[in-house]
C-alpha cells in the first residue's frame, strides 16, 4: 500500500514517516507537497493538519480531486464531530485521530484501502501489534513545546494572527491566548515580537512555501 504524507513541515512529515517504519513491509510511505501532485499514483494520501488548513478546507477538496492521490485521510488530533462530518463532505474518505498507535493508523488505512478495492479488510491485530511505536514529531519537541504549542507557533512564525489562528486551529481564541501564554513561557519570550524570532531561528517556518491558487484565464 502506497500511502503519501502531506504536511509543509519536514520534520512534521519525517515524524510520521518514522512512526510508519516499523510497517515499511505494509506501507510504502512516500512524500508530496500542496504544491504540485505527485509523480506517481499513491492508494492514500494522509494530509497532516499540523499548521495547515482543517480538513473542511481548500486543500482536501484539491487533494480529493487528485486521480493521482488516491484516498485523502485527514489525520488530526481535532476530531470535533462537525469537522468530520465537514472534511468527509469535503471528499475525504477518512478522518483519523492522531491519538492512534503506529498499529492502529495502519489497520486503519489497510481497512479503508480493502473496503476501496471491493475486498474486505483485514482482521485486526490487537493485542499481537508487538512492533515499537515511535511517536510522530514536530518543530520545538526538543524545547518542550507540546504539538498544540507548536502548531500555534508555527501559525505565530507565519504571521497569523489570534485570530486567524483561532480559526484555523478550530479553538476558541482564549484557548489559543492560553496556548501562546505558555508557549511564550517554555521558549523565554516575552512578547510576540521575540516569539517570532526564536520560531525563525527554531525551524518554525513552512519548508515549504505554499503557491496561491492561480485564477482561470478569462475565456471570450
């Protein structure tokens, strides 16, 4: 099963990817940005929401429309009932919760797979899943930050703010002014000026730049 991994940051990505390597024999994981679909057909495309638009947005939609990119799973640790029910609108085929073990995450992608091919899926391992499960990553995990602390920063990095932030990660915006209160506290930052700095210089940037969506030439 051919699955590809979504995300503008690296290490967000290689995360997961590490995560998924104990099952390299069940999952050949491959990698592609927003920008451009990939090369070569994939079974699932796995799009990670870690600062990235939630699964009811423009990206899912682009994705789901992709013949290359086979099934889009949102993987998110946001699993609101209305955001699910609004990605899988969007054209996802699953929506999947980053609280899974490595294990998990992988049954549930060779069920979805199964069910799409007309098959039924495989049996559940359970209790016989042996194999390490490595937790995925994230920007500042070496500094403390919790993923919800990164994925503020990381929006911080880009220029958002409260409130575009509030609406992109689906919190309330005093749930993101806590978030922030105690990002500034584990990194030193005093404001939202050296916040930004210390995110410059920590790798809190997209690796990749997204490309805004070009209009339709004008027919006549």
């Amino acid at each position: 099963m051919r699955v590809a991994l979504v995300d503008d940051y690296e290490v967000v990505v290689q995360g997961v990817a590490a995560m998924l390597r104990s099952y390299r024999n069940r999952v050949e994981v491959v990698e592609f940005d927003l920008n451009r679909d990939p090369g070569e057909a994939v079974d699932i495309t796995l799009y990670e929401t870690f600062a990235n638009s939630p699964g009811d947005g423009e990206d899912v939609r682009r994705l789901a429309a992709a013949p290359s990119a086979g099934k889009v799973v949102v993987y998110s640790w946001n699993t609101d009932a209305d955001l699910v029910a609004a990605a899988l609108s969007n054209g996802a085929s699953a929506y999947l919760s980053k609280g899974l073990s490595a294990g998990r995450l992988v049954e549930a992608l060779e069920a979805l797979e199964a069910i799409h091919r007309g098959g039924q899926p495989p049996p559940a391992a359970g209790g016989n899943v042996t194999a390490t499960v490595v937790g995925g990553d994230w920007p500042g995990r070496e500094e403390g930050l919790t993923q919800r602390e990164a994925e503020v920063l990381a929006l911080i990095t880009q220029g958002l703010d409260n409130a575009a932030i509030a609406e992109q990660t689906r919190l309330s915006i005093n749930s993101v002014k806590t978030y922030i209160s105690s990002c500034y506290r584990r990194i030193g930052a005093s404001n939202r000026t050296r916040a930004i700095l210390w995110g410059i210089e920590h790798g809190f940037r997209p690796d990749r730049q997204r490309l805004a969506a070009q209009p339709a030439p004008k027919t006549h």
